[in-house]
C-alpha cells in the first residue's frame, strides 16, 4: 500500500471513529435529557398537584359563600313574595268563583249537598218500598182507601 492509501484508510477510520463518538455522545444527551425531564417531571408534577389542591380549597370557599349568599337572597325574596303570591291566589280563588257562581255553575260543596240528599231521599224510598211489600206480603196493605 501506498503512503498515500494509508493516510486515506486512516482519515477514514478517524471519521468513522469521530462520528461514532459524536453519535455515542448524542445518544447519552439524550439519555440526560430523558432522565432531567423523569426527575423534573415528577418535581413539576408534585407542584402541580399541590397548586391544584390549593385552587381547589381556595375556589370551593368562593363557591360556599356564594351559595351562601344566593340561600339568603332567594330566602327574603321568598318571605317578600310568598305574602304577595298567598294574596294574588287568594283574590285569583275568589274572582275565580265569583265568575263560576255567576254563570250559574254549582259549587263542589252545593253538588255534594244535594248528593246527600238524593241518597237520603233514595233511602226513604227504599225504606218505603220495605214497608209496601212487608205490608202487601202480610195483607196488611191499605188499599181502596
């Protein structure tokens, strides 16, 4: 081999040497940062959860106030309109009867006034009616009179 031949081979094992070292050091840069970010990572994930914990107690305290805050509201509300809605029912209940009674409609308790006395009427009826066939049944009966 000539001089030349071998200054040639040995560049060329010399390159490949540099860039195995240099792919070597790519690699383990790789690794570190692999490894920076598990260990940072785990670190930022620790901080984050205690930030969440904290947001959380933080928020849930607003939420209860508030909530706390609309409980008392509505409760005057319903104390301020609940006298005015028991009002506006009870003058609603009477025009609404007024209008029923003026049309001639009966009442639920008219209805069931007389429906005690159509019973009352048909037990007498009834009763009556014992009386005739008792009495038609012992001769009793008056007839022709």
């Amino acid at each position: 081999m000539s001089n030349e031949k071998k200054k040639e081979t040995g560049k060329k094992k010399q390159e490949k040497h540099e860039w195995n070292e240099r792919a070597k050091e790519i690699w383990l840069a790789g690794l570190g940062a692999l490894s920076a970010v598990e260990e940072e990572g785990s670190k930022m994930f620790r901080n984050l959860v205690d930030r969440g914990s904290t947001y959380e107690k933080k928020r849930k305290e607003q939420i209860d106030e508030l909530w706390n805050e609309v409980s008392e509201r509505y409760e005057k509300a319903e104390d301020k309109f609940g006298e005015s809605f028991e009002k506006a029912e009870e003058r609603f209940e009477r025009n609404l009867k007024s209008v029923i009674s003026g049309m001639g409609i009966p009442s639920r308790k008219e209805i069931q006034e007389l429906s005690n006395k159509v019973d009352a009427l048909n037990k007498k009826i009834d009763q009556i009616k014992e009386k005739q066939s008792a009495g038609a049944a012992t001769g009793t009966g008056k007839k022709g009179k």
